[in-house]
C-alpha cells in the first residue's frame, strides 16, 4: 500500500500487490479500492500485478474542496501508472470507474495500455435527453444529490439495496455486504461525492470510447437497477473500434462482488 502526491498537491492512495501484467482498477461511486477485494486476490494468485487506488475525495485519499471532475480523475490516474511506469496494462473500471478509464484513454491514449474491461459502465451517457431517451432522468439525480447531501448516511445504506438488488424476488440478502459498501462511502468526502453525481451522470464519454483502440470487455447486468444496460453497454459496445459485450442474466449492478467467481473468470478468459 502507498500513496502519490499529484501536481496540485493531492494525495492518492493505492494498494499495488504481486508481480507479472498490471491489472489496474477503478471502482464506483461512492466506493474504494476495497470493493475490488475479490478481485485483487483472485487475480493476484493468477500472477497479475494488481493495483487499485482511491479516487481522490473517496476512500482513503485527499478530501479536496475542488477538483472532483472526471478530466482530473483522469489525469490523478495518469500520474499513477507514470509513477508505477505501468505498461502493457489492463485497465478495469465499474461505474463511474468504466467513465474515468475511458476518459483517462480519451486523454492519454492506449500506448501503456493493452486491454479494456467496463462493468456496469456509466459510459457513453446516463443522462435522458432527446438523443438519449434510454437514458436516466435528471430528477433522479437530483435526488441523489439531495441525498448525499441532506442524509448521506441513511442514502448510502438504502443504497445498496438496488445497487445489489436485494428486493428481487429470489436474492438473498447480504448484511455484510451492505455495511461493507456503507462503510466505504461514509470514509469519503461529502463534496466529493456530491460533485462526482454530475460526472456520472452528465458527462458523455463518447468521444473517449472512440480512442479505446485495445479490445475492450463491456460486462452487465441485465437487470442493472443503476445503470440500465439499455443506455450504456448495448451502446457502448456499438461504439468502441474493438468492443465485445458480455450480458450476466438477471445480473445486478455490483455484479463482481455477488458473483464474484463468475465475474472473475469471465475477465481471466478476456485478459488471457
């Protein structure tokens, strides 16, 4: 484990354990590197290198009032893998980590880069308009927002239960599961996790998944409650130059830790 000091004086953390390929991962919001736990193990035992980071105002990384934008997660990434000199690298994004992997290649191309994978990306557009009418309302996440702002605390826990579709008939719900993703959203910042709602929401990484010029794995749930799959994978696939999509049944939105031995060997069959 260990930390970088960015240009504007930020500090991110990261875990970065093992040897052989570097897998990097980019987690969803208001998460951490900690919910890529399954991940890191299983891939690390593969021999990969596996390295996950704290996006700046998450987890255990800097707090900055400003800066919580998606071109500055990006560049935060960028100083990353140039202060590891990772190369040859497979990035992994979930959520609004999928947003900030594609906007990191928008802005810093593929040359350190060998392999994509997106997990219930936010890209290309969450947001409804009239050219993206599958997409999700704003008032949905203006009430994010004002949960986040007002009652974060109670937003986070009720959260979960679509995040991971705990009220589907058949689920099984999983209390540890629940805190797990409490815990890591209560450890960020409440500004950055406000601000970060407009970057997966409004923000379109079109033009970023254009220069994704590496085969790229787009993984999703069918049954996504938080990213409907309509307007972003089914989409996303049709715009990335080398774009294969793989559509986990019935699958929900934090599909790697409910099935996480799925999950795992669908990207180890992808990556190898």
């Amino acid at each position: 484990m260990g930390t970088i000091t960015t240009k504007d004086g930020t500090t991110i953390f990261y875990k970065d354990w093992g040897s052989g390929q570097p897998i990097l991962f980019s987690h969803g919001w208001p998460l951490s590197g900690d919910a890529w736990d399954a991940q890191m193990l299983f891939f690390g035992q593969n021999g990969y290198r596996v390295i996950a980071h704290d996006r700046r105002g998450h987890g255990r990384s800097s707090q900055p009032w400003d800066g919580n934008d998606m071109d500055q997660y990006a560049d935060d990434l960028a100083e990353l893998i140039e202060k590891l000199d990772l190369k040859d690298l497979i990035m992994i994004g979930h959520s609004t980590g999928g947003g900030e992997v594609a906007r990191y290649i928008g802005r810093h191309g593929t040359a350190r880069v060998s392999k994509v994978v997106l997990v219930g990306a936010v890209p290309p557009l969450m947001l409804k308009t009239d050219a993206n009418p599958e997409g999700t309302p704003i008032e949905v996440f203006d009430g994010i927002r004002e949960g986040t702002a007002l009652k974060r605390a109670q937003f986070f826990l009720d959260l979960t239960m679509p995040f991971y579709g705990f009220k589907r008939e058949g689920a099984t719900e999983q209390p540890g599961l629940r805190e797990k993703f409490w815990l890591q959203g209560m450890a960020g910042s409440i500004k950055g996790h406000y601000d970060c709602v407009h970057e997966f929401s409004e923000v379109d990484y079109t033009e970023d998944l254009k220069k994704i010029d590496v085969p790229a794995l787009v993984i999703h749930g069918s049954d996504d409650q938080i990213v409907p799959i309509a307007a972003s994978a089914e989409k996303a696939v049709r715009i990335l130059p080398q774009g294969t999509l793989a559509v986990f049944d019935g699958g929900q939105h934090g599909l790697a830790e409910l099935e996480p031995e799925k999950f795992n060997g669908t990207v180890l069959d992808f990556i190898r």
